[in-house]
C-alpha cells in the first residue's frame, strides 16, 4: 500500500484505537491481518494505559504496535486528521475498550483524541465497533453500553464462539479477529461462517 494519506476511492480506512482495559491482542491481530493484505489505511492511537497493558500482556512496546499501523498519533494529538469529521473514515474500532473510554465515548466527553474519534464515527454515521473488556459489568457500564449501542455503537465485548472449537488462545483471539474485520467488511481467512466451517455438524437442506 501507498503511504500517501490520500486515498484512492477503493481502500477503506479506519481508525484503531487500544485503550488499557486487558486484550490489546485483538487490536494487534487485526492490525497485522490488514497490515498484511493491505486492504485498508490504518490510523492507530494509543492511549498511555494502553500502551501499559500493551507492555503487561504482550511483552512489546507501542512503537512496535505502532510499526504495524499507517499512521499513528498520540492521544492528545487533536491537530491529527482523525480529530476532524473532514477527514472520511470507513470506521472506527476501540479494543480493547476500558470502562473509561467506554463512559467518556457515551457522554460525549471528548478528552482525548481516541474518544474524540469515536464521537466522530458516531455524529457522522460512520461504523464504530467497541469491544468493552471488563468482568462483571455494573449497572453503570451497561448502561453506558446501552447508551453507545443507541448512538450507533456495535458493542462487541470479546467473547469466543466455542462451537468453533478452538484449539488453543491464538485460534479464540483469532476468530473474534474475523469478526471484527467481518463487521468492517473486510475478508479474512479468519472469518468463520457457520455453515460453511463445520458443516458436517450444520443441520441444514440443500435446495435445488
Ligand atoms: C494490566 C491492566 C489491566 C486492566 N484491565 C482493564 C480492563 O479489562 N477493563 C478496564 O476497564 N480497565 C482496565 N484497566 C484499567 C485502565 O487501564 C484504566 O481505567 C485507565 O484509566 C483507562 O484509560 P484509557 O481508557 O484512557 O486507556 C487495566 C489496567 C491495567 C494496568
């Protein structure tokens, strides 16, 4: 891919946003699986949490994460292209997304730019895919989910589909990956469709 920030009319490009709630793999898989194909122009913020819990559960530092991405801006940068709805986004993802930004992308209180990102794929109509991480949740957090979820918000926490049958933690990461991308329309081999994956167990009539 060009590393021209003008776009030709056919790459989709969207923001990633990793914020310190726990699952910075997911964030990291999916931008290695565009990095790789090249489908979309990423543009990455990393939230100063996020790049500790980026260090705590995958033993790298952001500038790694950083490598992988288009463009990547701090989160106080709002001189950056995504603090403005001018600049065209296909969409916005936060994952992991901690109750903080969670609450903050609700409100509308736009502190800092990943927030402010996400407030702008909503006020523009444009895709926003959260993946809140925490365990329980409280009465507050669902509430601010369901507060998202009504603005526009896909609410996506990360939960593996064990119909699967996953073999080991790359494969459960992996396959909420091609959700995400799936949700983003982009095409993955990591995308499962059931049906198509194990479908000798699918019960279904084939009509001719
Ligand atoms: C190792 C580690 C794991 C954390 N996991 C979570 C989590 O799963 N969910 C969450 O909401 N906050 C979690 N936190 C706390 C957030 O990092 C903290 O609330 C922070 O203020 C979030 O700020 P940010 O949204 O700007 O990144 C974790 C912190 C650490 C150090």
């Amino acid at each position: 891919m060009s590393n021209n920030i003008l776009l030709d009319s056919m790459t989709k490009r969207i923001a990633v946003c990793i914020t310190g709630a726990s699952g910075a793999a997911y964030a990291y898989r999916f931008l290695e699986e565009i990095h790789n194909s090249g489908i979309a122009e990423t543009h990455l913020v990393v939230t100063k949490p996020g790049a500790m819990v980026i260090k705590q559960e995958l033993g790298i530092a952001s500038k790694d994460v950083e490598k992988i991405a288009d463009f990547s801006y701090d989160e106080r940068n709002f001189m950056s292209p995504i603090a403005s709805g001018s600049f065209r986004l296909d969409g916005c993802l936060v994952s992991p997304c901690s109750m903080k930004t969670l609450s903050g992308i609700a409100h509308g209180y736009e502190e800092n730019l990943v927030i402010r990102a996400a407030s702008i794929a909503l006020k523009e109509g444009w895709k926003l895919v959260l993946m809140p991480r925490e365990t329980p949740f409280g009465i507050i957090q669902i509430k601010n989910m369901l507060a998202a979820a009504e603005a526009g918000a896909i609410v996506m926490p990360p939960l593996p589909q064990f119909y699967f049958r996953p073999k080991d933690i790359n494969e459960i990461i992996d396959m909420t990956v091609g959700k995400m991308l799936s949700i983003f329309g982009i095409k993955s081999e990591l995308s499962k469709e059931w049906g198509v994956e194990m479908r000798e167990e699918t019960e279904y009539a084939k009509h001719d």
